[in-house]
C-alpha cells in the first residue's frame, strides 16, 4: 500500500523507538512484501538468509533485526522485533475498527465483542469479550466462543452431525444435542463449518488458526495452536492434539489420533493414527520421506519395464 | 451431556418401555457415545462386535439389544432398537424446535415449513411441509424443494452453471434458466451449493443426505438414499443412481455415471463410469482392490530399483 | 425447460432471423441440452464432430450452423452461431431480471449495479455498472470491483490473509490492510473465499471465471480470461498469468507462479512453477503425458514384482 502523504526515515525510527541508518530524510512512501515492492516502499526482513533479497530488491528502505552495510540510496530502520514493528506500522496508517458494536447484546455474549450484520445467533450461545464475529456468521444452538476469537464472514459454527443409520429403504438420523467450545484466542476463516457434538462437545483449542472453507466434524476434539490450511475436511470423533499443521486440502477420516507436533502436507488423507513430531505426506498418507521415496522411484518405473522387456 | 438432574435406571425403562439389569435406583447422570464417556453416562451399543467395548467403557449404563451379564456396579437398558431408544432420551432432555417459524408464508412456501432469518428467496420457488430452511440460504429462482428436508447454514441453492465457452478475447456465458428438484427426506449440510440446470433440472433424490461443503454441478442427476461427505464435488451433467456413497473431498468429472450401490472412497477422483455395487479408490480410481494391491506393491519399488543396480 | 405454449419452426426462424429445413408448422414445446432431450425438445449443435448425435436425439428441433440432411419428421434451424442463439431462445423464453435493484446505492456503489438482499459492504469499496452482487455476499473494506462482475451468492470477498508468525506459545497475526482488485467481466460463484492482500492487492484479473467454492489467498494475482473449477484451492502469494485452467480441487502451494495457458487436471498439487502451454497431472503434478506414463507404468508393477520373486 502506498502511504496518504510520505514519511522520512526519521520520523518512522521514532514512531517505532528504533535506529536507522542512512539520511534522516530518506523518503518512505509505501509498505510492502517483498514480492511486491517497489522503489519508495518500505520491507521488513528478520532472518539472515532473506537479508540479501531484502536489500537488493526494489525497496529502497529495509525494516530489519542487524545493523547491516546499507546498499547506496536506501535506508534501514534497526529494529529488535521487524515483524512487531512492520504490524505497528500497518496497523498506524491503515487502522482497522468495527463497522457496528453490539449494544443490546443478546444474553451470553459480552457487551465487549463485536457482532457484524446478518449474524445469526441460537439459545444456549456464550461469546466472550474482545471477540469479533463477522457478517453472515450462524452459530446454532448450545456453542460457547471464549475471548479474542475471530470469525469470519459464512461461516457456520454448531451445525448437525453427519450421523445416519441406513434402513431398508431410508436413514434414520441421530439426533445432534451437543456443543461447540470454541476456546480463546482462536481465529476461524470465512466459509469454514464446525459441527456440533451429537451429544459431547466439538472443541477447537486454544490459539488454533483455520484458514477458509475448513471443515471440522461432530465431536472433534482439536488441540492448541494447530493451524490447518484451505479446505482441509476432518471428519467426526477425530482428536487432534497440541500444535498440528495440516495443509491445504488434507482430509482425515474419523475416530483417528493426530499426535503433538505432527505435519501433514497438501492433498494428504490421514486413514489411521500418527505418530506426533514427524512430517507425513500420501493419500493415504505415510512418512513424508518414505513416500517422496516412492514416488521418486515410481518415476524409473516406466524405463524399468521397458528394459525388462527386452 | 449431562442430564439437568441425575434419573434412575427403573425411570429411564419406563420412558423407553423396556426391561432393565442392575439396581432400579442405578444412577444416570449424563448420555454420551463411545468415544467420549464418564462415569455416570450412558452408552448406546445395537452390535454383538462392541457389546465388550461398551460394558467395558467408563460409562456405567448400557443400551444395548440383547440381555448379557451385567458388569458389577453397572446397569443395562435392554432394548429392541437401541439407536431409536437413544435418539428418544436425546431428543427428551434436548428438545428442539424452531427459533422463529414463518407466518407470513411466501407463495408456494407450506405453512408447515421453517424459515429461519436471514434466508432469501426467489421466483418461481416451492417448498414443502416440514422442511426446514437455517439462517442464511439463498435459494434462487425455480427451485422446488420437497417435504421433510433439511436445508443447513448458508447453503445456495441454484446459482448458474458454471458454463462458459471460449472466444477469442473473452468467454461467452451460457444462461442458465433450468430448475433444482429436492426431493423429500433430503437432508442438505451447510455451505453446500447445488447448481441449476441450464435448461434442465438438477435433481437431489429421495433420502440422500448431503454433508458440508459439498458441491453439485448443473443438470446432474442423483438417485435416492446416496451419502455424500464433506467436499465432495461433483461436476455437470453426472447421473448417480440410487444408494452410492462418495466419501470425503471425492471429485466427479462431468458428463459420466455412477450405478446404484457403488461406494467411492475419500480423496478419489472419479473419471470416467463406474460399475454398481463395487468399491472404488484413487485418483483417477480404478477397483479398490485393483488400488490398494498398486499401492501395496509400490512400497516395494525403491528396494527393487537398488537390486537391479547391483 | 417446457414452453409455455408451442412455436413453430417458422416462428423460431424469424425470431432467430436464421433459415430452417422442415415444414414451417412443425412444432417447438421445450428446449435442453443433447443430454436430457426429449420428443418435441430443441437441441442446438456447432460443432460436425457431433452433428450426428444431436440429429439422432430424441430432439425433434436442431439448432445447427451448417444445412445438413433432415432427418424424417424433424426440423434443422440453420444459424450462423448456434451457442448465441440458443442463448437468444432462453433469454426470451425464460427472462432473468433482478430481484431487487439498489436505489439509494452506498458511496461508490455504481447506481446501476445490482445489490441484492443481505449483502454487507464494508469500508472504501467500488462497485462498478452493471455488476451483480448476489445474496448474502460479504465484501470486507478496500475491495474494488469492476464492471459486469457477477458474484454468486454468499462468497466473502476480503477477508483477512492467512498468514501468523509462531512464536513460543501462541501466533502472532500479521495486520492485513491490503485491497482485492476484481477486474471486469469476472463471475465468481457461489461460496468462494479471496481474501485482501496483506499490504499489496489481491488480483482477479478480466475475464477470468471462478466456479463455486474456489478459495484464492491473500496477494495472489490471476491473470485474463482463467477458468478455475469448483472447490479450486490458491494459497498466498501466487501469480497465475492469462488463460490458464485448473480443474476440480486443484491445489496449489504459495509463492509459485503458473504460466499462460497451463492446464492442471483435476485433483492435481501444484508445488513448483509451471511453464506455460502444458498441460499437468499429479499431486505433485508433472507433464501430464509423464504422469499418465507413471500411473500406467504402476498397474504393470504387482505383476512385475511376482515375476522377479519367481
């Protein structure tokens, strides 16, 4: 983005309480990511192995955790913390605020969270303060959202289990009467769906970050800090404990354990328990290392036949 | 779940008009599946293969549908039908019933039906009685839906074919004046989206069930009692007869038939026509067996390519 | 779809200003597609590699481009473009007019675009002439879209970039304040995410077509005249250049680029850059002739591997 009116190295090193290195007033006129920026915006790098990219791309200032030699022309902003310090700035020339304020709210949910247009709420709901739920939300019966959490826009929170016993000729449907617990700190995409428990609780631990279009089953217990990518689909009565990533895609079937610390990459699908602290990847999934194994030797496989054939 | 106040064995066989093992005055403090119990719960079990997996669960009540021996301390409720009796007790001490009910009907909506807030509708649109419409569907021009069905969150139903055709410089867009047929019993989860006919109809079956996210491409045909899971997609112009089941994140190219009774495990990808009554796995599928025997003896390649080095 | 009453060729012929074989009086009652036709139905056909399965139909109109032998007891109406002139057909047979049209239209809300119910516009976003934002829809702040956009029902364009910074115990956010830049002539279906660029835009270049439940992350460019299929997933930081197609559940990593006119088949990964013009297969994909060559290889290697053990 381009800033409204440009600032100089100066002023920003004091509004960030940080060094600089280069002339004081050395123009910024817009903030950038590195794939984007061009001569005036400002990055930020805070790892040595991108320093370079950083400093020789098209940015002319640099936002950075070392005082480093500053290339002809450009300027570096010397801070403890760029990530902090880049969100400082965003934050500063492009402030985020509500766009409505719940002020009757309705009972269970605090007069300190933010309640967009076109939210749906049932009975039995409980939103916690300083938590945000974006337009066209539905959160249905008995679903309890602890504090700092953000839902976004769509989404569903508390719809019925997946849960039908065949007949001769028909389903019979389990009736769905348990809850979604939805701890603090938690942020939930657009478009994803969280079931409710048929009678025990769904629960999405706290700090866990889902992406869009994410879809959790009845009675799925998720741990803390688990982030899980675009469309990925875990079915009912699966638990998933502390700190797992799934991504983009990756499906998981019901009634497994997904261990601490475990990382299943893209298009995976998850048919039994995994370990915890390994890196999984295969549809269905194995370790990683063992399956990029055989797909590398799946590639001499054509020439192996040939050969054989002779 | 917890019960609002604990209710003896001998009350609960008298609510569901059954005989009962244990002590008349054996408590029941909450009601829960499997995976989940305490002690003070409830479990329902209506298979010979988990009778031993629910008596020796924590929970200290057993639905169960044949007398066995009772485990010390525990009690059972001997039913003919444990997963109705469990569904009885559920819906008993967690009725649910409609937030608002529409009273004003729109032309061609039952009196019978539920409409929640929220929901918009279009022209030329029917539903029937006991149908119920969650917060938040969009429901476009010329849909008929039946009676008895479930519509969840947010749902759209009949938006335009995704069909276009390709000129020079830009596509032409085909315009789409078909109908969406629902039919009764249909079950629908949400954020499903379900296509209109170009100038046909999209139809959904009697009794099939639909989980979340699923999508439902222009002119297909779907038979009756199908289960589709989570992410399914399913392109134009498919028929799939009666009794399929597509597990999670399947996908079905257009224009190709699924016969009655074929089951299409997660993650595959359907190309081209499957035979009823068979199992089928991968992407693009082939038989199941035919799959997991290629899968199998892919492990098997990395240690084959090092022989044949040496 | 039935007319409401019969036409005869002849009439068809002068709303079409086109020639037709057959007798003036033969009747018109429907039209559909070669797939669902039936006695009395109009079909149309462009292309010869088909002529003869429309002319077979149970249609008993063709809508042709070239005069061709008429078959007994149909009738042929012979047009120069027979995609626009069917078109023309259900447009006056089946007309699509808005359901509402906004009047008192929010600050740099064109006028003479569509809006209707339950959308939620956010803070400094255009939408310009001629476009149609459908129900439910949810547009965040600094989202610009052009003119003769199409959005399907509740899609939630803007919402916050994916993208936390692990720190010991919890994530941090990273602010997003970028914009979503929707060129004109692009339609986006039903239930699709495309989240803001973190400080950058998020690009959906002219022309392009997205189907329903596509997600697109933050800052990812897509270039001109692009289809996507449904339930299509694009992570951060991509660019997709002009006229390229990803089909159904298609996958693609962040930070890569997909050249002009790449195709990538149906439930394929993309994890690296693609060049242009080629056509790609697999999770992760390759060339898609070395992908089929590999899975063609792998049905040959159960029997290979019983020889060798012989």
């Amino acid at each position: 983005m381009k800033l409204e009116k440009p600032h100089t190295l100066k002023e920003l090193s004091e509004i960030l309480n940080c060094s600089f290195v280069g002339s004081p007033d050395h123009l910024v006129e817009g903030i950038n990511e590195i794939h984007k920026v061009e001569s005036g915006d400002l990055v930020f790098v805070d790892h040595p192995k991108y320093y370079d990219k950083a400093l020789q791309s098209a940015a002319t200032t640099i936002l950075i955790d070392m005082e480093v030699d500053c290339p002809e022309g450009k300027g570096l902003l010397v801070s403890s913390d760029p990530f902090r310090d880049y969100n400082k700035l965003t934050v500063l020339f492009s402030p985020f605020y509500p766009w409505s304020r719940s002020v009757n709210s309705p009972k269970g949910v605090s007069p300190y969270a933010v309640i967009q247009p076109n939210v749906s709420i049932g009975r039995n709901v409980t939103i916690g303060k300083h938590t945000w739920i974006h337009s066209g939300v539905v959160i249905y019966d008995n679903v309890h959202i602890g504090d700092n959490v953000v839902i976004h826009a769509n989404t569903v929170i508390g719809a019925d289990a997946f849960y039908f016993q065949k007949k001769e000729d028909h389903f019979r449907k389990m009736h769905t009467c348990g809850r979604v617990i939805i701890e603090d700190n938690v942020e939930i995409g657009a478009l994803c769906t969280i079931d409710r428990g048929v009678s025990g609780d769904t629960v999405i631990g706290e700090s866990t970050k889902l992406d869009n279009q994410v879809h959790i089953g009845h009675d799925t217990v998720i741990g803390k800090r688990c982030l899980f990518a675009g469309h990925v689909g875990v079915a009912g009565c699966v638990t998933i404990e502390d700190d797992v990533t799934l991504w983009g895609q990756v499906g998981v079937i019901s009634d497994v354990t997904i261990k601490s610390g475990a990382v299943v990459y893209g298009q995976s699908g998850v048919g039994k328990d995994l370990e915890g602290n390994k890196k999984y990847l295969g549809s269905p999934c194995d370790d990683a290392r063992t399956t990029f194994t055989e797909l590398a030797s799946l590639k001499h496989l054509p020439a192996l036949l040939r050969k054989m054939k002779d």
